[in-house]
C-alpha cells in the first residue's frame, strides 16, 4: 500500500502529526494521504499516562477543542508538593514550590480517552487508522533510506510455523515514515543504530511509572487537586517519586514513578509503589475507595542532551521515541503532541515539493526555535541531579527552579551530562541486603496477577514470544547466579519468573501473555539480553480511562 506519510504509532504525537498534515492539505485543497498503525485493538488502549496535560500544543493543534468536546473536563484547582517520611509528612508552602511544580492553566485527564477522541478527529479529516497493526519491521530503499514498514504476520504458532489462521503481513510505502511508537520504541531502538542518531549524545536513560485508577468516596474527592511526593519508600541513590491527581466523577489517578537506573537487584518497583500507597497522607484519599484500572510503562527522563538526531533519510522520530518529555514538569503529552506538529509541517512541505525518502531538515531547524526547546532546555539538569541523591536534587531543583527565575535567570547557565545507560547500574546482588516486602492487603495493596488481571490483557497464546533471548542460558548462569533474577521483580506484570525443572536445576519462565508492553525488560536487563519485539497486533492491555 502506498502513501504519501506513515505515522507509526496512535499515540498523542502520532495523531497530531496526521492531523496536522491533513489540516494543511486542506487549507491548500491538496489531498496528502496518511496512514497511522497503532499496535492496540483500537485508538488509546495502549495508551498509559498520569496525566496532567498542558493544554500548549492541543491548543495550537486544535485551537477549538473545547467547542468539538475534547475530554479535557477538568482543570486543576491546586498542588501540592509533599515530602514522605515514613509515617510523616512535609508540605512545600506555595510561596517555595519550584516552577516546575505549577500547574496553573493544566488539565488532569486519562490521556486514553485524549486519543480515542484525537483519534475520531482525525479521522473525521480522512486519516485513515489501523489499529490492530504492529510494526514489525523497517523497509528500505537500495540507497539506505527508509521506505515505509511491515506489519508483523497473523496467525504464527509457538514453533514459528504458520497455523490454519495464517494471514501475510502489509508493506506500507511512504515518500517518509514518521515513527511515534514511545519510550523505547521497538523500531525507533533501531533506526537510531542504524543511522548512528545518538553519536555525541548521553545515552538515554529511563524510569517505569506503575499506575493505578481509582474510585473514591463522593466525600474524598477532590476534583482538580494534583499531589506529587518525595522520599520515603525511596532511600540513598535511588531515585522515585509519587504521583496523586483527582479527576472528574470521584475518580484518583495515582501512581509512582522509580528510575530505572537504580542499584539494588532486590528491588521491585512494583512493590514499592504498593508500599507507598500505605503511607498515611496516600491512603487517606484511597481508603473506603475502589481500584478499577492498573498499568505501567518506561517514561524517557527526557534531558535535551540525550535527544538523538530526529531525521534520517525517509524518515524522523517524534515524541517519547526520540525523548521529547519534560521530566521536571512530569509531563510528555504536550511534547509529543508539538513534536508531531513541527515533523508534519515538514513532511507536508517535502511532499508537496514533489520530494521523498530525504532528509526533513526543516524538523529539527524549527523545534530549535520553537517554545518546546526553550522550555526542555529550562529543565535539562533535573533528572541528573536526582541521579546524584535526593538531597543533592532537591536542593539544586529549589535553585535551578525557584532562586534563578526570582533573579531573572530563566535558565541554568550550566549543563549536567549523564554517562552510562541505566542497565550498568546494577550491582551483584551479593553486595545488598535482601528487600522483604509486606503482603498485599486486598485493600489497598494487591499482587501483580490481580492487578494485570484488571489492566484487561490479553495475548494470542499460540504465537511466538515477543520477548525474545538474545542467548537462552544467560538468564540462569548470569542474571539469576549473579544479580539474584532481577526480571522476577523489576517486571511489573509477573512476566518473569525463575521455575525448577525435574532434575532441579533453575529455568526462567516467560509469561508472555501477561506482558503490559511497559518495555522495562528491554532497558533494565543487566545484560541487555532480553529484546522486545511486537507480539501479534491487538494484544497487550485494553487500558480504560488510563
């Protein structure tokens, strides 16, 4: 199938670039064909945020949302900033809070319900969306440029051999292929080897956010108000911080967000968040209240210093694929979604020049004047202070983001620089103490099948795993012998788990049916052995308001 742009990926940044092209076109009265692939059973279902939204891009992208009916109902009324101790609590008066922490003029929203309607827009404008469709591979011309993508092949069995549901993947051709897959993108991992992307850049690090929905007492609810805390579970290097928002009709939005380059193999993120629920001044908003939804997904920590190069002949990244996400301001929506605007005002220009398959230079000329790279390079050193101790980034966040603005300085003249990717920092087990943590209570805590139990995933079981073994005896002679199997407990879905066969020797068991796509397990293996693919189109979870 031909077209003029392949958007790959529904998301926020996807779909704003579909809609922006077409929005383009149509002033001019051109027809540009555009095509999105989004690997979920239908629009948001992969879809996984906080989310406090900025409504910046939306509004830019979208100037009459409100008149359309956009879901974003609720506005925020007030933040606050909490520091946990382990049964205590200090709040940041509203007179410190850093900037970042300001929400004025923000929406608290399920960026699920965003997309759906995004979405429904754009293909009111005549983008045609596949959902359903993975991406599994990248075409290329003889020349190196990338020609478009392949969907994955239905109907494979566990052997890899076709079934009698066996059904050909697509090839999807396009003057250029915008790819907009998230954190971590399967595709986007691999463009950026290809063509080098991230040469003279830090690596790109990452944290996994581990998110719930709730339904709380009419009596609790506080529409509007959005909570962030730091400190307590978290001690020493390890960087996590939690996140608590209040939207329309007594529902919470809460979650916790821990980086991913953390030391100790005995931790479990998962675990930690359930454990920070417990905490007096969280379970004050939950108690006598409901969990409906639960999911996770790696967020990039977004320093502007670990962006790749975003174009590559036929092609660019946008969004979390490349990294554009405010981590100090715990927000991506409104990057990805300007991010998407900018590679669309170039993919339109270069299409009706009568170009393709080149490079869209245009793209990266005019984000780094746009208000998007001002506003990351304001924000650029939080991550990595946080990365030297929670006392060191507290302090250098409060004069980063609060002394130098009240001086007139709007950005830091100094500029931090991250060294090693997460997975390095993981230390032989050996060297920590083992982490016991409390059974769940079935209240407010609960076991991970539960939870992906009620995040409504779903994998064909009759398929080839997408998580795939560079080499099958690493996972026992190394990241089990070594680093204590730190897959059985970094995994937020219970994927991972060591097993005895007869004659007693250790296996690792890969649940993939339970998979949420969070990508954790292709950052954090410490032998970066375990490799991502896309399962099936459809499959994963089936987020609802999320």
């Amino acid at each position: 199938m031909e077209y003029d742009v392949v958007v790959v990926g529904g998301g926020p940044g996807g779909l704003a670039t579909a809609i922006r092209i077409k929005q383009l076109a149509a002033q001019k009265g051109q027809d540009v064909s555009v095509v999105v692939l989004e690997k979920g059973s239908e629009p948001g279902a992969h879809i996984l945020s906080g989310a406090v939204m900025d409504p910046k891009a939306f509004t830019e992208l979208i100037p009459n949302w409100q008149e359309l009916g956009a879901p974003l109902n609720q506005a925020v009324t007030g933040d606050d900033l909490l520091t946990l101790t382990e049964t205590g609590v200090s709040k940041v008066p509203g007179w410190l809070m850093p900037r970042n922490f300001h929400n004025d003029g923000c929406y608290v929203v399920s960026l699920s319900n965003v997309v759906k309607w995004m979405a429904a827009h754009a293909e009111s404008m005549g983008v045609e969306i596949f959902p359903g469709f993975t991406a599994a591979e990248v075409l290329y011309n003889d020349d190196g440029s990338v020609k478009g993508v392949a969907t994955g092949n239905l109907g494979l069995g566990k052997d890899g051999e076709p079934t009698d549901h066996f059904q050909l993947g697509m090839e999807l051709h396009a003057k250029y292929t915008i790819f907009a897959e998230g954190a971590r993108g399967h595709l986007g991992k691999q463009l950026i080897a290809k063509y080098k992307l991230d040469e003279g850049r830090d690596p790109q690090t990452y944290a996994i956010g581990i998110k719930e929905l709730w339904e709380v007492e009419p009596s609790k609810a506080k529409p509007g108000l959005v909570v962030h805390t730091s400190g307590w579970p978290m001690t020493g290097s390890t960087f996590g911080g939690g996140f608590l928002y209040h939207l329309e009709d007594n529902k919470v939005t809460l979650g916790f967000v821990l980086g991913l380059d953390y030391k100790n193999p005995w931790l479990s993120p998962f675990e930690e968040m359930q454990r920070w629920k417990t905490h007096p001044a969280i379970r004050a908003h939950l108690e006598g209240g409901k969990r409906i939804g639960y999911g996770a997904r790696a967020i990039n920590n977004g320093t502007p210093q670990a962006l790749p190069k975003t174009v590559f002949p036929g092609g660019a990244l946008i969004g979390c694929d490349a990294g554009f996400l405010n981590a100090a301001r715990i927000k991506g929506s409104h990057a990805a979604i300007k991010s998407g605007m900018l590679a669309a005002d170039a993919a339109y220009a270069a299409v009706t020049s009568g170009r393709a398959h080149d490079e869209l230079s245009a793209y990266p000329a005019t984000y780094a004047n746009s208000w998007l790279a001002k506003e990351l390079d304001q924000f650029r050193n939080f991550k990595l202070w946080f990365k030297k101790g929670m006392l060191v980034g507290t302090v250098m966040t409060g004069i980063e983001q609060w002394l130098l603005p009240k001086l007139g300085i709007q950005t830091p003249p100094w500029t931090l620089h991250g060294h090693q990717p997460d997975h390095v920092g993981l230390e032989p087990a050996a060297q920590h103490a083992p982490i016991h943590y409390p059974k769940p209570d079935g209240e407010i805590t609960f076991d991970r099948l539960s939870s992906v139990f009620i995040s409504n995933t779903n994998h064909e079981e009759n398929q080839p795993a997408h998580l795939t073994l560079k080499d099958a005896s690493v996972p026992v002679n190394i990241n089990l012998a070594t680093y204590a199997g730190p897959e059985s407990r970094y995994c937020p879905a219970g994927v991972y788990e060591y097993v005895k066969n007869d004659d007693n020797s250790d296996r690792l068991q890969i649940n993939a049916q339970n998979c949420v796509h969070c990508k954790t397990c292709d950052i954090k293996d410490p032998t970066q052995n375990i490799v991502w693919v896309t399962p099936e189109g459809g499959g994963g979870p089936n987020y609802s308001e999320m």
